[in-house]
C-alpha cells in the first residue's frame, strides 16, 4: 500500500475534503470538516487515524509499525508506518474505522447532510 492508494481510498468515501493545514508534507483528510485521516507524503510513508482507546493498545501490542501518533492524543491516535508489516486489508478497515468514529460524534444533522 502507498500514500496514492491511501489518498484514493479516503477520498471515495462520502463527503471527505483533502487539505494541508499543517506543512506541505502532511496530507489531511476530513469529513464535515473534522480530520479523520493524516498522512506523510515524504518517506518513511505514514498514516495517523482515530482509532477506539482500547482496540488502539491491542493495535500497539501486535504491530511494531502501529504507534501512538506524533503530536497527537496517543490514547485516540495511532500512526500506521506503511512499511509492508500491517496488511493492506486492516490499513483499509482501520480508515473505515476512523471515519465512523468521527462520523457518529457528528451532530444528527450533520449526518443526515451526509
């Protein structure tokens, strides 16, 4: 998986917005304006997502590459290393993960203007 893959992915989901509020380097994904997904352009190649508190420490303690995220709440953050190490599959069910995360703390009619 690369930082192309991950910026399709992201922005086939419904009403996600691509932006670069921090640096030219760090690509942000939101929805209704909340970030969901942030991701290195440069090597190493990365991707931070919201992730539930507990599952995220399971995350940690089963991937090497899988981390609290730089910079951010490490008990709702991981940073994803795009190294080969996490399967293509749980990267892809990991934004979904994120997106719904932020998605369900949208006010109900926030929702249904998505």
């Amino acid at each position: 998986m690369n930082v192309e893959e991950i910026r399709e992915y992201c922005l086939g989901k419904k009403a996600v917005t691509e932006c670069f509020p921090f640096d030219e380097d760090t690509l942000v994904f939101k929805v209704a304006g909340k970030m969901f997904a942030l991701s290195a352009l440069e090597k190493p190649a990365n991707i931070v997502l919201k992730c539930d508190p507990d599952r995220a420490v399971e995350l940690r303690e089963h991937y090497s590459s899988i981390t609290g995220a730089y910079h951010m709440n490490k008990t709702m953050w991981n940073q994803i290393d795009i190294d080969g190490s996490v399967p293509h599959e749980l990267i892809l069910e990991l934004i979904d993960h994120s997106y719904d995360l932020v998605v369900a703390k949208l006010s109900r009619k926030e929702r249904d203007l998505l």
